[in-house]
C-alpha cells in the first residue's frame, strides 16, 4: 500500500515539476519577448538616429562638392590668365606700345598726383611714358619720379604761353590746359619714333583715375579707339553710344555741347601712332572754342565718327575716370614758400618738389 501511496504521490511531483519548468520558460520567455521589444526601440532610435546623420553628411558633401566645383573654376579661370599674361610679362616687346603722354604743371599735388600716376604705369608692359613738364626747364623732383617708374619714358618741357595761363583765381581761367606741352609730345614721337607704325598714343593727364584694364583695351586700336570716362562733364560718365546691331559708334551721351564733332573728353580715346605720322599736322591749338580740343585734334587725323572703334565691351565697362585733385589751402606763409621754391626744409621739399 505504502508503495501505491508513494507511487500515486510520485506523478503529482512530476506534474508539479513539470508545471514549474514550464512556467519558468513561459516567464523566460516572456522576459526575454519583453527585452526584445525594448531591443526593438533602441534599434529603431539608433536607425533614426544614424538617417539623421546621413543626411547631415550627405548635406556637408554636397557643400564640399560645389566648393570644390567653384575652387576649381577659379583655378581654371587664374590658369588661363596666367598662361595669357606670362609670355607678356616674360617679353612685353611683342606688345604693341603704349605713348602715354601726360602734361603736367606745378602745384603743391603735382608730386603727389605723378607718384600716383608712377605706381600705376610701371606695372602696364611695354608703356612709353612722356611727360611734359609746363615749364621753362625741367625739375629734378619730377626727373626722379618718371626715372622711379622703370618705364621707358621720355620727359619733355613746354612753357604754356603767359597770355594763356591766367590766374587760376582769375574768373577767365578758362584757357585750355595741357596744350602746349600735348603737342610738344606730339612732336617728339613724330621725331623719335618716326619709323614706328605700331602703338597707340594716349592722353593721360596726371589727376585721373586709371584701372589697367584700359590698356590692354587700346592695344588693339587700329586707327581710334573710344570708351567711356566716369564722373566728367557734369555727368556720372560721359560715353560712346554704340549699335547693338553693327557694333558701330551711332552717338554720344555727353550733355555739354553735343554738337562738337567728338563731344568725348581727353581720356575717352586713344590713336594709332602711324596716324600721328601721316598727319603731321594735327595737334592742339589755343585758337579754338573751349571743349573744343579733341574734336581739333580728331578731324586734324581726318576721322570720321563712324570710324571709332568702341572698346571696353562696347562701351559698357569704365576703365577710366576724370578725377580732379582738390587744390589745398595753404596758410599765406607756405604758399609763398613754395610758389618761391625758397626757404624750404627738406621735409618740406619731399613732399612737394
Ligand atoms: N596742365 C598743364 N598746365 C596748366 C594746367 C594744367 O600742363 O597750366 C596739365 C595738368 O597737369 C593735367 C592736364 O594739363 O595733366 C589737364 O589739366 P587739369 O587736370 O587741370 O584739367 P581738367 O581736370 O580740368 O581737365
Ligand atoms: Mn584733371
């Protein structure tokens, strides 16, 4: 019986056993369920957590890529300059040359005004540079700064006439400037480059503004070449009217006597040099009405308007600008001084004579 007892408790024990292994796996179970849905989330926060990245990264490449893309049309843009420039540079004698004639008169900006003027040309290749003292013999401060400039250079004197040169408080100090000592220029290239038919001649008075690109603008001249000048005639540029059909010049913007048969400003163009041998004649002249120079010295070259060859992109860009230095006050005591050239400290004579 005892054995039957025992026996029938044993399948109970199994039983019991049994029940209890199998809960442990279904809490196991369960635990390890509950875990993995927490594994879930993380992975999903983890997933979110790395697109957001990608798309970060994916926004810093595409930046990089068009930097890289700008940096290398840069570099392709400066190769090209580079390799335009270089043989110039190396050997600016193949360049057709540039007579860049300045008159200049004494004032107490005149050294300022040519050191300026200086500091620009001497980076322009092949530039033969005349300046033209209004003087009666040429000044050592004005020798050394053309000499300073490393260009070829011819330095000329030409006293304007005394009737011609009015006080300049004077209200009749409406003379032509520059005149004399222009056609002193003109005559020294017509004897000292008298065999050369390649080059322009320019007129660039000693105040203005000149960006370089004009040069490499009038190389090209054949016969006259035109463009735009800033902040002259009243105006905030006085330029060239150019066909946008046949690239002709078909008028002139200029408000101050338009009816002059070139109604440009001095700086507006420049001429091939064979015509200042051809026409031997043509100059400046104190003779005619004021406003009235370049149009003298245009049809003495027997051009004609519809021969004007337009530059700087169609007379679109300026290159160049009339500016006027102001005149200084000087106190009674310096003025003398310096109109006198006498008494003078050396200071003071560096920094105007
Ligand atoms: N100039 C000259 N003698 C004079 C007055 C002017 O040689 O009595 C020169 C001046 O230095 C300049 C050019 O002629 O290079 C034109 O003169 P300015 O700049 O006074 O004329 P504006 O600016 O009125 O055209
Ligand atoms: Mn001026």
């Amino acid at each position: 019986m005892l054995g039957s007892g025992q026996s029938a408790k044993m399948p109970t024990k199994i039983v019991i056993a049994v029940v209890l292994f199998f809960s442990c796996q279904l809490l196991l179970f369960w635990s390890n369920f509950e875990d993995l849905d927490e594994k879930k989330a993380s992975l999903e926060a983890a997933v979110a957590r790395l697109e957001r990245r990608k798309d970060v990264l994916r926004k810093q490449i595409m930046d990089l890529e068009r930097e890289s893309f700008r940096i290398n049309k840069t570099l392709l843009r400066s190769e090209i300059l580079l390799k335009d420039r270089l043989p110039l540079l190396k050997n600016p004698r193949n360049l057709s040359p540039i007579f860049f004639v300045t008159p200049t008169h004494y004032r107490p900006a005149q050294k300022a005004d040519l050191t300026r003027l200086a500091q620009t040309l001497k980076a322009v290749p092949n530039l033969v540079w005349i300046v033209v003292e209004d003087a009666e013999k040429l000044s050592e401060g004005i020798a050394a700064i053309v000499k300073s400039s490393g260009l070829q250079y011819g330095h000329l004197h030409a006293l304007t006439p005394t009737n011609m040169k009015l006080n300049e408080s004077d209200p009749n100090w409406k003379v032509p400037r520059g005149v004399a000592q222009r056609n002193q220029a003109l005559s020294w290239i017509r004897t000292n480059f008298a065999g050369t038919v390649r080059g322009v001649v320019y007129f660039g008075d000693d105040d203005n503004t000149y960006d370089w690109r004009l040069f490499d603008e009038m190389r090209s001249i054949e016969k006259a070449g035109v463009w735009p000048v800033g902040i002259v005639g009243g105006q905030l540029v006085e330029t060239p009217m150019v066909s946008t059909t046949n690239g002709s010049v078909v008028g002139f913007n200029a408000r101050w006597k338009p009816n002059r048969p070139f109604p440009i400003d001095m700086a507006a163009f420049a001429v091939n040099v064979s015509l200042i041998h051809s026409y031997p004649n043509a100059q400046f002249s104190y003779e005619v009405p004021r406003g009235y120079q370049e149009s003298t010295f245009l049809v003495g070259l027997d051009l004609q308007r519809n021969e004007l060859e337009p530059k700087a992109a169609n007379c679109t860009e300026v290159y160049v600008w009339h500016t006027r230095t102001e005149h200084p006050k000087l106190n009674s005591f310096d003025r003398r001084r310096f109109q006198l050239r006498e008494n003078l400290t050396d200071v003071e004579r560096r920094a105007v004579l």
